[in-house]
C-alpha cells in the first residue's frame, strides 16, 4: 500500500522514489539495522534532515550520547526527495502580519531564525565539502497577478522599514531582461540568500557527517512500540530495544499515527508534485525566456515553484493529491505540465522524464515548531521549507535538550497548535484546494 502518514503504520519496507535526484546518485543499500539491545541518552526517530542534524548537533556541540533510528532509509523521506529549495520560509504570515500578532522584536526574530537557516545549511555544506550541486544564490518571488505585485511590494518596504532585511524589487521588464520571460509573471521579489541543491545528495552528506562522529544511524528500524517507564523511553523495533532518557520525533511530515500521541493532530500532510523535463536545447532556453538558475516560487495560494537544474532540465512543482492512494494519477502531472505551459508557452508539450511525490507538514498556524516536554521533543511543521530551517531547527532542538537556552519566539516555546476536528482535515483540506484554485484563477 502507497505510504499515507494518517493510514499507514510507517513508512518501513516502501519502494524509494524514483526521482530525479535517483538518477543522478545511486541509492546505497541499507545497512547498520538494530539487531539488539541498546541503551542512549537520546534517542531520535527520523533519519532525515531533521534527524540527522540533531545527532550532530548533540555529539558535536554537547558530547550527548545519541541514535537516529529511521523506519526505511536515509533518503527515502521528503529529505531526499524535495525540490531542493534552500530558502527562508516563513510560513503564510508576513512579517507585518508577525508584528501584529506578537510585535515587532518578535518579527525581526523569527525573520533572523529563517535567514541563520539559510547560512547555517551554506555552512555544513562548506565545511564538510558536501557535494550537492549548489547553484547560484538568489531567490525570486513571482507575483502572479497586480495585487500580488502591490502586496510583495508592501512587504518589501515593511521588511526594509522596519525589519533591517534587504529584498530587491523587480519590475516586470527587469525581471524578463535579466530573469525569465514568464507569461504569468507581473514582477518579483528577489533575496539573495536562497538557492538550489540536491537534496539526496545533501541528505547522503549529512548522514555521512553523522557517521563520521561515531553516532549510529540505524536503517529499516521502525519504532513499533512506544512505552515510558518513569524516567525511561523503551522504544521496541523489530530486532532490538532502545532505552533512552528522551526521545526526538523527527520524521516531519513522514511521522505516523503510530509516532507518539504528542504530535497527533498537530499537522496536515499534504503531498507535493514535481516533474522534471528532459534537458532543454540552449536554443530552447532562449525561446523560452529562462535566462538564470535561481530557484522561483510564485505569490499563488496553491503555488507553484520551479528552476532550471545544472543540466538545463526544468524542475516544477505544485500540490498534488490529498489521499496518498491517488498520488500518481495523470491528472496531476497534467496539471503541472499545464502551469508549465501558461508560464512557458514553448514548453507546454516537452517531454517529462520524471514524476513523483512527497508529503510535508503543515501547522494549523502556519508556523514551524520546535517543542520539547516531558522528555519528548519534536520539530514539525515547515510548511515546505523544510530543507533551510530544518538546520536550525535542528541546532535548536539539541539547545532544548541539553537544558540551553534558546530564543523566547513563538517558534520554540509554543506547542504545535491542535487542528480542531482533526479527523476530518482532509475534508478540510479539499475544501481548501477548491477555494485557492478559484482565488487564484479569478482573485
């Protein structure tokens, strides 16, 4: 059965997805499973970003005894699988609306939280020689029609007025002179401190970083059994037991109901789509007005995100199913192939040479988490993000641990809110889609 974090048990013995990613990087066999009984200071469920850096983080920063137990294998989850965006994200609340809500010092750091996320994956790329096709730096923030322009405009002033941050405003002629020539395109924001990656080879990297300081990284252990016994964690996989002080979720959206009750109800899984086109001629670049690699998400509800790869292949994606059982029908790819089209004419029958999905998580409050009590933390909720902030989460997640002090923001001292009605979110989400496909067509 295709792998569903509200159905399925978890996520142990499902094929690995056949991205793009895949081809350019062969997936090593599973190994290091847990064949007995070990004790730990922390142990962490989820052997992606997230989890991996929070043993590193532990080891390296606090000499904290640790083990990452992953249910399938490194790069199976939305780690290996993404787009490969290394962006800041600040879920669906501006930094106006952040300022509103909680004020102004508040606003300015969350914004730091999400730019340190940036610099801090820049960083472990640079100090451990990761090898995972970086592109240029840059970011572009497409306003898909004239109100969207006047609102990232609006944004760009708060966050020059009152924030200190730095975004470029790019008018339509500048962003077809020196960007692309997109038909869907009415001007954009530009911020430096973005770019593109592998995101499987970034994983593979991080893992081999985890490794390389003697933690162990347990493949195709799913945690099948959660008991807390005073003071103890006994996590039961299928060939060993880990006693551990305390335990970190990890998984992100490739938790399972089966996780810990801490987190139920406190996410939405949702899937994404991304396609990529065979490689594209210099001539049909220039027909088509792609003129950078930078990596692009527009202002929609339901958004679309794209960038041309090291070997001009165009990568594009968008929401997909809400039920992982439909996850690859033919009406989502047809979908991003259409969106590809509106915004690039020339491109609208190319060829797609790969198709596949993943989950992320998303917050009710449209807010990432990173919360610990009772001995159990968690880190959930990047709203698409992931790739960046799951590095600070993940250095503040090991702060948290250690009993170190960690910014008093809503980001780190707030539970993940409840969705109310939790079982029917997906009821919820439908509803959703419908509408932001209505307000973006018409809006």
């Amino acid at each position: 059965m295709t792998y569903d974090p509200l159905i399925s048990k978890n996520c142990a013995q499902q094929p690995l997805p056949n991205s793009y990613w895949a081809s350019t990087l062969a997936y090593p066999q599973a190994s290091n499973l847990l064949s007995q009984n070990q004790q730990v200071d922390v142990a962490i469920i989820g052997g992606g970003f997230t989890g991996l850096l929070t043993a590193y983080y532990l080891s390296t920063e606090y000499q904290i005894d640790c083990c990452v137990l992953e249910a399938n294998q490194v790069g199976f989850g939305a780690s290996g699988r993404n787009a490969g965006f290394v962006l800041k994200g600040s879920g669906r609340l501006s930094y106006g609306q952040m300022a509103s809500k909680w004020g102004i010092d508040t606003a300015k750091g969350i914004y730091n939280e999400f730019s340190e996320a940036v610099s801090r994956v820049e960083g472990l790329i640079n100090l451990h020689n990761i090898d995972c096709d970086k592109q240029a730096n840059g970011y572009l923030k497409i306003a898909h029609n004239k109100k969207a322009l006047t609102s990232l405009q609006a944004q760009s002033d708060f966050i020059a007025k009152n924030i200190g941050g730095n975004a470029e405003f790019i008018s339509s002629e500048k962003l077809k002179s020196d960007f692309m020539i997109n038909h869907e395109a009415y001007g954009a924001l530009r911020l430096n401190d973005g770019f593109g990656i592998n995101p499987l080879k970034l994983v593979m990297g991080y893992g081999s970083m985890v490794r390389n300081q003697g933690i162990n990284v347990y493949e195709q252990t799913p945690v099948l059994d959660w008991q807390q016994n005073n003071d103890k964690h006994i996590l039961t996989c299928p060939n060993g037991t880990v006693t551990a002080k305390q335990v970190v979720c990890a998984g992100n959206a490739y938790n399972s109901l089966q996780t810990h009750k801490s987190i139920n109800q406190r996410y939405l899984p949702i899937l994404s789509n991304i396609m990529v086109t065979r490689p594209l001629t210099e001539h049909e670049l220039a027909v088509a007005g792609l003129k950078t690699h930078q990596v692009t998400m527009d202002t929609r509800t339901l958004k679309y995100y794209y960038r041309l790869l090291p070997d001009n292949r165009i990568l594009f994606g968008g929401r997909g199913a809400v039920q992982g059982k439909n996850q690859d029908k033919a009406i989502y790819k047809n979908r991003l192939l259409n969106a590809l089209g509106q915004c690039f004419p020339s491109l609208i029958n190319i060829n797609i040479d790969y198709f596949w999905s993943g989950w992320i998580a998303a917050a009710l409050d449209d807010m990432p988490h990173v919360f610990s009590n009772n001995n159990t933390a968690y880190s959930l909720g990047y709203c698409g993000s992931g790739v960046s902030f799951s590095a600070q989460a993940a250095f503040r997640l090991a702060q948290h641990i250690a009993k170190d002090k960690v910014p008093d923001l809503p980001l780190y001292n707030t539970p993940l809110p409840k969705f109310p009605f939790a079982q029917f979110r997906r009821l919820g989400q439908a509803a959703y889609y419908n509408y932001g496909w209505l307000k973006d067509k018409y809006l």
